[in-house]
C-alpha cells in the first residue's frame, strides 16, 4: 500500500480503538453492552447492527445451529431491539454460501398489495402527493420477512427446530432491553411521526433516555403465534387480522388474501469475477448485484492500487463507473417477474467496456441533473455470519425509511414498512434516496420495488473470503463496492476496509457525496477542477464484514464504528 494508504488505516485504526471504547462508556458507568468492532477467531463470526442481535446469533451458533438457523435469530432479535430497520413488517434479501461452495438467493422483498396502480400517489395533475409514499399506512408493502426465514428454515435449518430460533426474540421482547444513546435519540425524534401516524397505543410512547428498559409485550404476543404457528402465525390469523384492522385505520391497501399469497423466492444468484475472485451477490428485484458487478468489471482494467487509495484518479475512475451503472439502474431495472431485465448483457464484460469507451481520464462527464434528488434517511441493516462448519450468510433486511411507515399494527406491536417508495411513483421524479426510475420499476399489483441491498459474499481460490452488506439506501452499493476493493486492491484488513472513509455519487444528483474524513483537500481540488461537484454529508453506510484467510485459519469480523454495531465470535 502507499505511504498515504498506510496513513489512512493508521488513523484508521486509531479511530476504531476510540469508538470501541467510547460504546463501552455509559456515562462515566457501567458499559450498557460489551461492543466490538474488530475480532479475529477461528472458526464462527457474527457481525450485526445490535450486540443483543449479535449475541443471540452466536448462541444459535454455539447451540450447533448452522448461519442459517443464526441468520433466523438475528432477524427476529433484530426485529426487536433494533427496530428503526430490523423487522417483521419489512423484507429483504439473503445470500447463503454452504460449505460446499454452492450460493443461493433467497428474495424476501415486499410486493405492491393487490389494489395498487401506477398513479397511486400522484394528484389529479399527476404530481406526486407529499410523504404519501413514505409515511403512513399507503407507504406499506406486503411484508416479506417472516415468509422468507419460514422457507429459509424449511430449506436449510440444521438444528431444524423453528420455536428454539424464535424465542430468544421473544424473551428480549418480553423481557426489555436497554436502548442505547442513539436509539433513545432516534426514539425521541420520531415522536410527532408516531403520534401522527398511530392511533393506538404502542410501546415507543414517551421521552427515552439512554439505558432505559423497551419491554414489547404485543411484539412478544406476535412473535409467539409466529413461533408455534410458523408463517401462518403472521399471514394468517391474529396477526394478520390486527395487520388488516391497522390498514383500515388509515386507508392502507393490504388485504387478507395479499397476506395469505405473499411468497418470498429463491433466485439465482449474480455471480461475477474480479481480479481474479468470484463475487456473489443479489439479483432483481435487488439492482445491488447487478450494479456491483458493472462497477467492478468497469474498473477492473485499471490498476487502482497504482492510482492510489482516494486519488483523484481514483475517485474520478470509480465516480465515472458510478455514473454509467445507476444510468442504467434507472433504466433497465426492475422486478423480474413484471420485466424482462436484460440481466446477462448488463453484467457482460463486453458491455461493462463499451459502457467506459467514453471514459475521459481528466474530465468529468455530465448527467442531466434537471431531477436532483435529496438523499434522506438510510435505515436498513445488513448482519454477517460465519458458522463452525464454513457456511455463511449475508443478509440485508429493511423497512425502508427510518422505522419504515412509522405506522405500528395495533395491538401486534410491530413496525411496517414503507418500501412503496422504491418504486418509481412517477418516471423521472427522484424517490427518498435521489433515485429516479421508469417503466421497469413503475408500481404495479404484485410487483417487487426495485432495491439497492446488496448482501454478497466474495471466493479466493473457490473458498470463502469475504462475507459483506451494509445499510444506506442508495449509497449500499458503492459502500460494499468500495469494501471490496479496499481488501482486494488496497491490502486493506476487513476492520480497515470497514473503517476507512466512503463517498458516493450515482448519476443523479450530479454530485460526488463524501464523509468528512474522506477525500484529502488535494483530492477534492483536483476533482473540482476536472469538473466534479462534490458535498460533504453525514455517515455513508454502516458496513458488517467478515474476513476468511489463511485457507479458512483466521477469521476477522469487523463492525462498522459508525453507530452500535458489534462484531463476536469463538
Ligand atoms: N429500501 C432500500 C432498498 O431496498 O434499497
């Protein structure tokens, strides 16, 4: 690595050792959990956004679960103590890589109720109705996460005892856990949301404080009949009548029969080679793997080590690939089952090239930034997992915005979704994370909203070597990317590549996003004057990673020190 490279992971891991002992401070007291972002073990890893998900998970582990049985856990303990973005009223996606070296998808995303259409959230003049996408009963999909982990457990269970998985959700439900400094902040700032958007009585009501007790018991009740009843304990039944009765409060569209039919799917993976590595990742209607694929294929006949860690060569290389790929994205992506994407020409190597033809080594191209979005609120959460036996998980799960629709089901305790606003509401007008859309992710009854997570898992040699996911809405993709690229051409351990600082552009807004510490003033410099627009903003990505080298000896799971995330293994 350069001397600047070796600069950047010293500071780096300076920075990680604050953060680390800065969440095991609470107050000058006791630590409220025992937090770690860097661990490296031989043999089972888990790395999730909450240390009582991430205990939960290596329990499972511990048990003689497999990462599946583990990854079942952590999304109903998730769903519990992490619920801006864990959940049961959400979906998401899951790349599951067994010891034999074979890859599935599993695709858990929400689809558009029965009832819906294409202008549903316009007015009479075809504009878009404010926040009627994004808050409030209409903004809900057909939940997917508890179909996905029933056909999960189905498929793949090791321990195959379903209720063993579900009940340490339960307790943590019942029994409360202590919210964090940031999780009483975000509780507290989500007041007037959960006043306006609830009419019955839930558990987030109140002023939090850090260390303060969130004891769910409706939450608990649901998790109950999910836990003895399986899938139909949430699509059927009690809660799905609750889920129903919620809806009819607030003109939302989720009937019983869009309950009852909802069917998570098994997918075929995107596979693609970097640099010599295999990486595996999520198919539509995620655009995360199709979108990774092009971006490494585009750069991969550049030597970015020789370029440097953050040069503006670099950047400018990797922001030109950025603004090709979300181009496309907008264009030619959507759910498979509504639209034939075209998925082998986009991730061909020939097309990924003649995409870059046009590359100008010192000049910034244009987008047409008449649409400029504004990149909101980011919340998902991705978890990786490495069991004993060499199988592992990557998983990311959403409810979309921040605490999703912000709209609880009465009675059933839990958050739901608001991943309507991924599809494309109107064509051209940018949706909560600046991404504009078309036909191919145009709402339509039934249909998957396009997504950015990309859950991916890379091979060296054909055996595991990085297992990696994030949160962040649009910016998902260019953080896994950047994760990748920071081990494979810049040497970087998992807990450097993790920590080191991201930027972000995706074709429109116009605009190269970075995090303060990212991009030195030289760099930004020459950026500007080969005619790039940049702005600074918060924290990109929260990125959970796990490291397999040595042939399967050392294992590293770094925890991203952005926000709480914990990072354990044995
Ligand atoms: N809801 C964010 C995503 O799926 O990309």
């Amino acid at each position: 690595m350069s001397t600047k490279g070796q600069l950047y992971v010293g500071i780096i891991i300076i920075c990680t050792l604050i953060a680390t002992i800065g969440c095991k401070k609470s107050n000058g007291d006791q630590p409220l959990y025992d937090i770690t972002k860097t661990v490296v073990d031989d043999s089972a890893m888990v790395v999730t956004a909450h240390p009582e998900a991430t205990r939960i998970g290596l329990e499972i582990l511990k048990a003689g679960g497999n990462a599946v049985d583990a990854s079942i856990a952590v999304q109903m303990a998730l769903a519990v103590c992490y619920p801006v973005a864990g959940n049961i009223g959400g979906g998401g996606f899951m790349i599951y890589r067994d010891n034999m070296g074979n890859a599935y998808s599993l695709d858990y995303r929400e689809k558009a109720p029965s009832a819906a259409f294409p202008d549903m959230y316009l007015d009479s003049l075809k504009n878009p109705i404010d926040k009627l996408s994004t808050k409030g009963h209409l903004a809900a999909g057909v939940p997917g996460t508890v179909d996905g982990m029933y056909r999960a457990f189905q498929r793949f269970s090791k321990l195959k005892d379903w209720k063993r998985l579900i009940q340490p959700a339960i307790d943590l439900a019942e029994n409360g856990y202590k919210v964090t400094e940031r999780q009483a902040g975000a509780y507290n700032r989500y007041q007037d949301d959960f006043k306006k958007y609830n009419t019955q009585d839930h558990a987030f009501t109140g002023e939090w404080e850090k260390g303060q007790l969130l004891i769910q018991k409706n939450l608990a009740e649901t998790l109950k009949r999910i836990r003895d009843n399986g899938r139909d304990g949430f699509y059927t039944g009690k809660t799905a009548e609750l889920l129903v009765a919620e809806m009819n409060r607030g003109n939302g569209m989720i009937t019983l029969e869009d309950l009852q039919n909802y069917e998570s799917k098994w997918r075929d993976p995107i596979k693609t080679t970097y640099r010599g590595h295999t990486v595996i990742s999520m198919p539509p209607p995620s655009s995360g793997g199709i979108a990774l694929s092009q971006l490494l294929s585009m750069v991969e006949p550049y030597n970015l080590r020789q370029m440097g860690f953050q040069s503006p060569e670099s950047v400018h290389l990797i922001v030109e690939a950025e603004r090709r790929v979300y181009a496309d994205r907008a264009e030619y992506l959507g759910d498979p089952d509504f639209f034939s994407v075209p998925i082998d020409t986009l991730t061909s190597k020939y097309y990924t090239a003649s995409r870059m033809a046009d590359f100008n080594k010192e000049k910034a191209s244009v987008s047409d930034s008449t649409e400029a979005g504004v990149i909101e609120s980011e919340e998902t959460t991705h978890y990786s997992i490495l069991d004993p036996y060499g199988n592992a998980v990557s998983m990311t799960t959403t409810l979309n915005g921040g605490f999703g629709s912000t709209t609880i089901v009465g009675g059933g305790g839990f958050f739901l979704n608001n991943e309507m606003d991924d599809f494309s509401i109107k064509p051209g007008v940018p949706n909560m994370f600046g991404l504009v859309g078309a036909e191919a992710n145009k709402v339509e009854a039934g249909k998957r909203m396009l997504s950015s997570m990309t859950p991916s898992i890379v091979e060296k040699d054909g055996s595991l070597y990085i297992v990696v996911g994030t949160p962040g809405g649009s910016t998902i993709i260019t953080s896994v990317f950047q994760t990748i690229i920071n081990i494979i051409d810049y040497d970087m351990s998992a807990t450097e590549a993790v920590q080191a600082p991201r930027f972000h552009s995706q074709w429109l807004p116009d605009m190269i996003f970075h995090e303060d510490d990212a991009l030195s003033e030289e760099t930004r410099m020459a950026l500007s004057e080969m005619g790039h627009e940049l702005s600074q903003r918060g924290k990109i990505g929260k990125v959970e990673a796990i490291l397999v080298s040595e042939g399967g000896k050392v294992v590293e799971g770094a925890a991203d020190i952005r926000a709480d995330d914990d990072a354990k293994g044995f």
